[in-house]
C-alpha cells in the first residue's frame, strides 16, 4: 500500500528490511511459536464459554461469526454485555473497550440518553415503510452540520458509499472512480477493490494497479476503478489526465483509518476537491467513520472542506443499524428527476 506518509519508501525499502537487523541476538522461531501457543492456550482457558458458543455457532455461520471482520485468531470472544467504556464477555472477563464497535460506540455502551430514546421509539413501533418526523428532524441537522442541503437514509456505511457512487455516475453520466489504495468504503463490488493488496500484485507506486479484495468480483468491474496513494495530488493529477472525461468521482476517508490513522497534508483535501472539479469530476467524502467523531460536523468541518457528497454511517446510528448520504442540491436533484434511483425497504 504506497502513502507517502506511511509507506513511501515502497518494495526497494523491503529488501533493506529484510537484511538488516536491529535486534543484538537472532530471533528464535521456534521459541516465539512457542511463546504465542502459551499465550494463547491462556487466553482459551479464560474464555471455554466463548469457545463453546463459537464451535455452535459454526453449525449455522460462516466461521461461526456474522462478519469475517469478527474472525479473531485465537478465537473470537463472545460478548455479553457493556457499559460505558467497559464491555464483559459470557465468561465474565472484563475489558477496556478500546474499540468501541469500529468507532460506532463513541459515547460508550448503553448510554441512558440512546436507552431511553430506544425504549420511547420501540414503543411507538420501528418500522412503517412511511416518513416519520424523524426523517426531516434528522435531515436537517445532518444538512446544518455538513453543510449539504439535501439527504437521503440507508442501513449501512455500505450502501451510503454505494448510493454515493450511483448518484457521482447519474449526475455526470461517467463510470469511473478513483479511491484511495488501502482505504476501505464497505463491501460492495463497486469500491472491495485494492484495500489489502499483496505487495507483488500491487504494481508500481506511482501508479498501483487495482486489485480485486474478494473472490466473485468482476473484472470488468475492478477495471472501471483507478487506485491511487493517498496524500500525493501530483500522482492524482497525472491518473485525472491519463483517464480525461471518465472519472464520475474521487473518493476518499479525509482521515486514513484502514491502515492506523492517517492525516492528511496541509491542502491536500482542498486539492482534490480542485482537481476533481477541474476534470468534470465529483468528489465523495467517506465520513463514515469520521463523521460526527472527530468534530460535530465530522471531517468537512474539522479541514474546513466541503465535497460534493458525504457518505456516513456508523456512530451517527448510536449502535443501531443507520446511515445516510448527503449532496450538492444539483447532484441529489437527480433523484427528485427519477434519474437515479435510491430506495430501501
């Protein structure tokens, strides 16, 4: 994965890693493979409950776990209950919860604000297939926050970048996208391209190739994606020239998180903004993890860069399943002219 902040120095730097050594006394194989199956025969009999619920739970699930995403070596561990900062699993183990739900939960577990507010809309009844008054309510903050003036809801972070997509190629009759290499945007055929590439297929890093993340992905899909480094608007340049009036849309997490965390440069967010927009171009920010997290107003307003469409997701649901898209008031209209289709049960 090349980024100019992290992983610059590319495959010549590999070699170098390899030959040498900053550790006084050889590494041991067999003693570190020794040390881990210790650590981890501890760390199963700790957790025998968690061990038994997973071995059920693979008669009936994939890996015995709703995500691969929850497929942690040694084994998962199955959670009972939280609280605030502190989660216990069904064996009793207590822990600091450093992940919060892949930054879903940051106002921690079973907040009594999102308990009541749960509890008040369950019973009324969940789902009606009609508006409610939430839908405006929410709508409009989202629009004061983010400064889109139109929005749309969906389940997911992955739907919010999928219509994202739908609605840059409907507005500008375009197919094709630019994403970040590394950078995960939900796992829809259009963007599982390049976000863990094997370093020898990834290509060169000035201009890596797009390389499918999963099996059943279709070629001719992956093709209509172009892969880039983030951090680095001289290589975008060069791939918004080399594809002239085909890119629909850029997207990209304005903070890198599916490789750590990642800040951007000093202009470069506004720079690709720009470029965007000079090659006919939209620009997608993927909020879904920034979003309401790192400001109130997530990334747009933290780097004071507003893009065209915002998808978001995750922490704005409080832990329930919520996402949603915003726009330019041109690019949403298109859904108001039935010329794309957004719609959800």
């Amino acid at each position: 994965m090349h980024t100019r902040c992290d992983f610059g120095a590319g495959r010549e730097a590999t070699s170098r890693r390899e030959a040498v050594s900053t550790v006084a006394e050889p590494i041991a194989p067999g003693r570190v493979a020794e040390l881990i199956a210790k650590e981890e025969d501890h760390f199963r009999s700790k957790r025998q409950r968690s061990d038994q619920l997973w071995k059920q739970a693979k008669q009936y699930i994939p890996r015995g776990v709703a995500s691969s995403f929850q497929d942690a070596a040694p084994q998962p561990v199955f959670v009972d209950h939280g609280k605030g900062s502190r989660v216990w699993d069904v064996d009793g183990n207590e822990y600091v919860d450093f992940h919060n739900g892949f930054g879903v939960m940051v106002v921690g577990h079973a907040h009594p604000q999102i308990v009541q507010t749960i509890t008040e809309r369950a019973a009324k009844g969940t789902h009606f297939a009609q508006p409610v008054v939430d839908d405006a309510v929410v709508a409009e903050e989202l629009s004061r926050r983010f400064k889109q003036p139109q929005w749309r809801f969906t389940n997911s972070g992955t739907e919010s970048t999928l219509d994202a997509v739908r609605l840059a190629r409907g507005f500008t009759g375009r197919d094709r996208l630019i994403k970040v290499e590394a950078s995960y945007h939900g796992h829809h055929d259009a963007l599982l391209v390049s976000v863990e590439p094997s370093p020898d297929l990834m290509g060169p890093a000035d201009q890596p190739v797009s390389v499918p993340y999963s099996g059943g992905t279709p070629q001719a899909v992956v093709d209509l994606v172009t892969v880039v480094p983030f951090n680095d608007l001289e290589i975008l340049e060069r791939t918004l020239d080399r594809h002239r009036d085909e890119v629909a849309a850029i997207i990209v997490e304005p903070v890198m998180m599916n490789i750590g965390i990642v800040l951007p440069d000093d202009g470069y967010l506004a720079g690709v903004r720009d470029l965007a927009h000079r090659h006919g171009a939209l620009l997608i920010f993927d909020e879904v993890k920034t979003g309401v997290t790192i400001a109130a107003g997530g990334a747009t307003e933290r780097f004071g860069v507003t893009p065209d469409l915002v998808a978001l997701a995750k922490a704005i649901g409080g832990g329930l399943p919520c996402g949603a898209v915003g726009g330019r008031a041109d690019v949403m209209g298109t859904i108001d002219e039935h010329k794309v289709v957004q719609i959800g049960t």
